[in-house]
C-alpha cells in the first residue's frame, strides 16, 4: 500500500520503463536502511567490527567493507565514527568507485566530489598511494569534503575547488581513471526524506542535464588513452543518464561503454531509447541500481574506457590555475 | 625529512619509516603531509593538500587531531591511554586530572589503541585540544 503521495507525472514517466513498476513505488517510500562503510585506512575489518558489535551490523552481500543496522540510531555520534573507523554511507553510493576500481599509485580524477564519500572510499581502494584530485566548485560543499578527508585519514587526495570543466582541461590526458558523480536531481534521495518528492518535477529534472553533459566531456579529456571513466548520479531520470552517455558517444565515437558488474548486486541493463530519442546499442551495457532489487536508494553508473587511440592533448595549465580559496575551508572552525 | 615532522616524530616516538613514503610543505604556519605525487600535483594549484600534520607557533608546534589520528598509531612516547567514557569527556572539549608518564606539553590521546586526538599535558592536567566537530555520546 503506497502511504507516501506520488505525482501523476512522476508515475506516468516511470513507470512506462522500470520493471514491476509496484515494487519500484513500494520500495521508493520506504526509508533507507542505515548503512556504512569500513574505512580501512584507520583499522582492519575485524578491528572495526568487534568495537561495534553491539550494533550488530549486517553485511552487505556484494561489498565485504558495507554493513546494515536495524537502528543505526545516533552512529555518527560514536567514538569509531569521531576517530573515521566507518563512513556513513548510502548502500548504492558506494558503487561506483566499487565499479572504477582505482588501483595503488594512481591518479584519479573525482570531478564532483563532495561531501566526499566517494574520494574517501577511492582513497582506501588505493591503500593511501598516489593521488587523487577531488574536486568540488561549492565553498561550503567543499568544506564538508575537506571535513570527511580530514576524519578518513586521506593523505592521497589533493582538493581543489574549480569549475569541473576547467579542472578537466588542466589534466586532459593524464588521469588513470575518473569519476564523474554527477550533480543530479537527487530522486534516490526520496527514500531519505519525504520533502525530496514534494519538491520533485519534470523542469527540477531539466536543470542538470546541460552541466551533466559538460561535466562528462570534461573527465573523458582528463582520462589518459586507455584510461577507464564511471559517470553515475542518484536519479532515475533518463535526460540525467543515458541521454548523457549518449551525448558522449556522439562526441567521442571511441569511447567504450562497458558492463559494469558486482557480483551480488542486482544491476539492470541500460535503456534503449526514452521518448523520441533513440540510443546507440552501446547505452544498454549501462546499469541501473533499482531500489526494489537490492533495497538501496536507485542509482544510474556507466563504466567508460577510454581508446587507446584517441588523441592526447597536452595537460594544460602547468600550475596557472589556482583553486579558489587555498586552504580557507574549516578555518575558525577547527579547535586547532 | 621536514625539520617539523621530525620534531613530532621524537616527541612522540613515532618510526622514521612512517613518514618514509610521504611528504611534507610548511604553508601559513601550517604542516601538510600527503603522498609525494599529491605535493608534486601542479596542473592546477589545490586548496589542500593532504592533511593538516600540525601548526607552526613561535614556540611549539602543535600537531592536529586528525594528522596524529592517521600518522601517530605507532607512537610509543607522551602517549595517555584512555578510558570510553574519559575519552568522550576529552572528545567534547572537557579535561582530566590525572598522573601519567608523559612530559608536559601535547600527549596524544589514545583509546581502544588508537589515537583519537592531541591533548596538553601540564601535571596533573590533561586538557583537550580536540576540535569540537559534533558531540561524542
């Protein structure tokens, strides 16, 4: 029985292509289980979970660093969460960089970071080695970010904090890997808060795309030939995701779309086309995180190689660029 | 290795090799310590590299919670083991009276074996330096 009211469009447009279109509803008004992440850069699995076995935390069945609660009541105000033994983090969000894959001592691009859950977990993923730039043009974002690498224990991560594209310009060809996490319209959030659907609309929808579309061009530049690229966002809506992907493809013929896997979680293929737009076969091997298959919030991710062949501009800038605002977040803040 | 973080090293007994693999700058009476591949980073000029490691006073350096949180696991000097609820009281700003081996100055705070925060240590007062980030219960 649906408790939560959802708009006659919203119902409309989604469900002429999301599968058992009840559950999906069903799910969608459900709250979010609390979840978490195990940040191994403070201490080992085991160490983490025997300070929190009384939570009694249930794991994720396809990440062996994600955990459940039944009541996760009051985890951020825990000692383990103080000193960054865990993330708190969305069961979908930790995905995507699960699907990058950054490896030791490489350069990664996190183009939209903030709050920075992701570049956190990249950062982990990389055992505190080589570097990754995480990036967020919002002042007050960018302190949350820099508050997350601070607790997490980060000492790989450079911040900045530039428009998107220009930082994609600056290191064109020469990141190992990418994540573009894009700033979208947020309908996963729905399941967090109920103001998230009051809120919800077709021309809400319409805003992003545009900087969605800029923003992956701009990290396929910054990937080095050869180099792999996750663009995902929170939202359901197609003009936010594989009319993204396919403006890319059109931009950029060699780019790779590849099948993104995790085993144990539930991923459903991309779409083919949404309303008069056709997509290239290509968009299909892009996967959706449905809520009512793995019980997270929805999520979109397209796993992007870059060809070996395509052409490798020369890094620009060489240090003429300056991040706004050098090392002014949390001062005034911070006891220290 | 940087003068500053040898300094923090010998106060608190923190291995060389820690800081083997990192780097460090002095910036606006600040140390930051990060990998060496994030200090070279110069395509664009960052707001941050890395992790504040400590701040530069004209008569001490006063290392960070969260610096020490990640680099001062090892330390085996000026270190105060506490307990749950002394280390909350510390986490939310309080102090201790208490009488330990460590010298006067910053004491790394420790619980559970891992370091939660800097404190000061003038016998028999242990002070918190921790920042007030949000409530510990």
């Amino acid at each position: 029985m649906l408790t939560r009211k959802f708009p006659l469009a919203f119902v409309e447009r989604y469900s002429r292509f999301i599968p058992d279109f009840d559950a999906f509803l069903d799910a969608m008004q459900r709250p979010l289980r609390r979840t978490f992440r195990v940040n191994t850069l403070k201490a080992t699995r085991e160490r983490t979970l025997d300070l929190l076995a009384d939570l009694k935390p249930e794991p994720l069945p396809w990440y062996e660093l994600g955990f459940s609660l039944s009541d996760g009541e009051g985890l951020g105000k825990r000692i383990e969460h103080f000193i960054g033994l865990i993330y708190v983090q969305e069961a979908a969000s930790m995905a995507p960089p699960l699907v990058l894959r950054p490896q030791p001592g490489e350069r990664v691009l996190d183009i939209a970071a903030a709050p920075g859950s992701k570049t956190t977990e990249m950062s982990a993923m990389m055992q505190n080695t080589g570097i990754i730039i995480s990036n967020d043009p919002s002042p007050t974002r960018v302190r949350g970010l820099i508050g997350n690498v601070d607790r997490a224990g980060c000492l790989n991560v450079a911040v900045c904090r530039m428009d998107g594209v220009s930082l994609g310009r600056a290191v064109a060809g020469t990141c190992d890997r990418v994540l573009v996490d894009a700033p979208c319209s947020s309908e996963g959030t729905i399941r967090k808060s109920a103001q998230a659907l009051d809120h919800w609309s077709v021309a809400a929808i319409e805003r992003f795309p545009s900087i969605q579309k800029r923003l992956i061009l701009a990290g396929y530049l910054a990937l080095r030939p050869g180099g792999v690229m996750v663009y995902s966002t929170c939202t359901v809506a197609p003009e936010e995701n594989e009319s993204v992907v396919a403006h890319l493809l059109a931009r950029q013929p060699e780019a790779e779309v590849q099948e993104a896997t995790l085993p144990g979680l539930v991923m459903r293929p991309g779409l083919r086309e949404w309303g008069r737009e056709s997509f290239p076969e290509a968009v299909g091997r892009c996967r959706r995180i449905l809520p009512q298959d793995n019980d997270t919030e929805p999520f979109f991710i397209a796993l992007i190689r870059k060809g070996d062949s395509s052409p490798h501009p020369s890094p620009l800038g060489g240090g003429g660029e300056r991040s706004e605002g050098e090392e002014a977040a949390g001062r005034g803040r911070w006891r220290e | 290795m940087n003068r500053r973080v040898r300094e923090l090293s010998e106060r608190f007994g923190i291995p060389r090799e820690v800081f083997d693999r990192l780097a460090a700058i002095e910036d606006q009476e600040t140390v930051f310590v990060s990998t060496p591949e994030v200090m070279e980073f110069d395509a664009v000029r960052p707001m941050r590299r890395g992790i504040r490691l400590a701040r530069i006073y004209p008569y001490s350096l006063k290392p960070t919670t969260f610096g020490m949180q990640v680099l001062g696991r090892e330390a085996t000097r000026n270190v105060v083991d506490v307990s749950d609820e002394q280390a909350k009281l510390l986490i939310n700003g309080g102090a201790l009276s208490t009488d330990i081996e460590a010298d006067n100055g910053f004491v790394l705070i420790r619980w559970q074996g891992f370091v939660v925060g800097v404190g000061f240590y003038k016998r028999p007062v242990l002070k918190s330096q921790i920042p007030r980030f949000r409530p510990v219960e």
